[in-house]
C-alpha cells in the first residue's frame, strides 16, 4: 500500500519513525512518503520536506509566517494528488495537519490520525472537525479515550510510543559516555530548554544562571537534533557547562536532575526516572493569548496524566533564578527524590506498557484492507 504521513517537529519525527518501521513489519509492499526527520528518513520512505523548514512557535511566530505556511499547506496538497496514497497518516502538528485533513477528506482520501491534537487543552470546538474529516484517531495519553467519548467520538488508545523508545534503546555504558564527550566525573543535571530557537534562546539564560550555585554538579545541555551548536555557543560562558547534540535519551540515563522546558521532554524524562522542575517562559503576547484559551490545571504532560502536582512548574513570571534555584534543591533533596521515583513508576503504569507504534500500525492496515474486501 502507499502511504502518506505528515509529521512536524522532532518528537513527530520519532514516533513517526518507530510507527513506519511497524508498518513496513506488516506490509511487506509498503511505500511510504513522508514529511518528517532523520529518523524517519533513516527507516525508509521518500522524505518531501524535513521538519525544520517549518518550524515555527507562538501564535506571533505564526502570524509573521502565514505566507511561507499557505505555500507550503498549497505544496503539500499537490504532492498528495500526484502520489495518490492509500491513506494519509497524520502525526501531532495540528494546526498544519487539520487544514490538509480537510482538504483531503473532501478529496476522498482516507484519513487517519496518530497522536490525537491537544484539543482538551484549547479550542474543543475542533473536535466537530475532526469528526468530520478524520476517519480513524489513535490516542497515547489514557484520558484522551474518555474525553471524546463525551463529544461521541470512538478512538483508540494505542499506548504511549515513549515507552517504546525508551525501552528499545540499548544501555550505555556511563564511563565511557563521559569519556567521550569528556565530562566529569560531578553528578550530572540536565538541561533541556526545548527544540526551538524562540524557547531556547528563553530558556536556556535562566537555566544557566544556576550553575554558580550548584558547584559540586556539572550542567550539560542537551542540544536539539534541529539546530546546531553554533546557535548554543553564545550561552555557554561557564567552564561548568558541557554541550552534547542529538543524545538526550543517553544524556538522561545518567542525570541526577534535569531542568526541563514543558513538552514531551517533560514525560521522557519522567519515564528516565530523573527528578525534574518543568519550565515555561513564552512571548508575552503568545503567552496572555493562551492563557485565555487554555483551560488546563497543568501544563506537563507529566501532571497531567497523573492529575495532580507530580513534578513543580515554573511558569512565566514564576520562571527566575530565585524559584528555579529552590525547586533545584528539591530535588536533589533525598525525600522529594523518592517520592518522584514512586510517583514516575505509577505515571509509567497508566501509559499502558510496550508496544503503542505496533498497536497503531496493525489497525492502520487492517482498516485500509478491511475496507477494500
């Protein structure tokens, strides 16, 4: 079968990887087109565009890069017309996905979504849309089932494909990590300000302004696949601060605490078992914009699925040196440490264990062939 998936950003790029590798298991004539990353192209297919062309974070960041979205929205249509796929797989990135949903639907394409929108955090007015033009929804948080259901929409829950990633990974040997990107041998806390320019470059001042202060640790950032480290050298102005690029997963097997800007990274590293404060610091204007549509008690996807405080967050305003240093010491405090482990082991529970891309990739291709019997 041939199939299209649009994914847009760097944890898309991951799932969307593990998914394709299950899909190719299952369909041994699989022909796969692709906007993605690395890892996608690394495991087959025909890359159309890569996701870092087509970043852009806040609703200001958007609105300044409308044009270059509409050509690219435009591009993407005329791709899928002269492929013609079986099924149009969307991964995340709702804003770009739902408009070629749309289009697609009414250009009888079957739709299929992997990884729902967040939209029991804002605008659950889209959800009538969804039902309109996605034929097919696989969900990996375990609340996301129940929260459509109230609207009558039936999806899967799939599982997280966290897990996945996290487990399928080999173990690294920590003496020779540190060796080869010549760390010491200090306790480690990682640094992750997120994968784009804007949050980085808000991020990772703040977080760095700590390393004075924690002298018996070291602080290594862990670089984003989508930038290079160029763009982090300026920050760095410490002898205590390392730089390691594109290893977040093995960076964090061997951290003692991590400061974490509010995304996925904030469940990888709960899943890695790594004490963790969660940070957040937007554009001013993006920031009053959502916190008028957003309607959510949290925003790490860590309290979230547990429903309640988990791990603290530092939002905004509440994001300077004095709390974050507090929040540091926390936890690397050895009470608050265990009950993080305790309460990691109980969120890793919910996710409902292994297998989440092979779960969604079999009744991805059931359906398409179901439907053509």
């Amino acid at each position: 079968m041939k199939y299209y998936i649009i994914a847009g950003e760097a944890s898309g790029d991951l799932h969307g990887s593990n998914l394709m590798k299950a899909l190719i298991k299952l369909d041994a004539k699989a022909h796969i087109r692709f906007w993605g990353g690395d890892l996608m192209q690394a495991a087959g297919g025909e890359l159309v565009m890569h996701y870092k062309e087509r970043q852009f974070m806040g609703f200001t960041e958007v609105i300044f890069n409308l044009r270059k979205i509409s050509g690219h929205i435009k591009f993407c249509k005329k791709d899928i017309e002269d492929f013609q796929p079986d099924i149009i797989i969307f991964i995340d990135n709702s804003g770009f996905n739902l408009r070629i949903a749309k289009w697609a639907k009414a250009h009888h394409f079957k739709t299929h979504y992997y990884i729902s929108p967040q939209v029991w955090a804002s605008r659950a007015s889209r959800i009538e849309k969804i039902k309109r033009d996605i034929d097919a929804m696989y969900c990996i948080l375990p609340f996301e089932k129940a929260f459509y259901k109230k609207y009558g929409y039936d999806v899967h829950f799939v599982g997280h494909p966290l897990i996945d990633a996290i487990a399928d990974r080999p173990q690294i040997d920590e003496n020779e990590f540190r060796q080869a990107h010549q760390l010491g041998a200090k306790p480690i806390i990682a640094l992750l300000p997120g994968s784009r320019k804007q949050e980085i470059s808000k991020m990772l001042s703040i977080m760095l302004s700590l390393v004075d202060d924690f002298e018996d640790y070291q602080f290594v950032i862990a670089g984003a696949p989508s930038q290079d480290f160029d763009f982090y050298k300026p920050f760095i102005k410490q002898d205590n601060v390392s730089f390691i690029s594109n290893k977040t997963y093995d960076l964090l097997s061997i951290s003692n605490a991590a400061l974490v800007t509010s995304g996925t990274a904030t469940l990888e590293t709960a899943l890695y078992k790594v004490p963790q404060v969660v940070c957040y610091k937007a554009n001013a204007i993006s920031y009053h914009i959502a916190k008028r549509i957003i309607t959510l008690k949290f925003i790490s996807l860590v309290n979230l699925i547990m429903d309640r405080e988990v791990v603290t967050e530092l939002i905004q305003g509440d994001l300077n040196k004095k709390q974050l240093k507090r929040e540091l010491m926390a936890i690397l405090d050895t009470d608050k440490r265990e009950q993080l482990f305790l309460d990691y082991y109980e969120l890793e529970e919910k996710l409902g264990g292994k297998g989440a891309s092979e779960n969604a990739a079999k009744l991805i291709y059931e359906s398409t062939n179901n439907s053509e019997n």
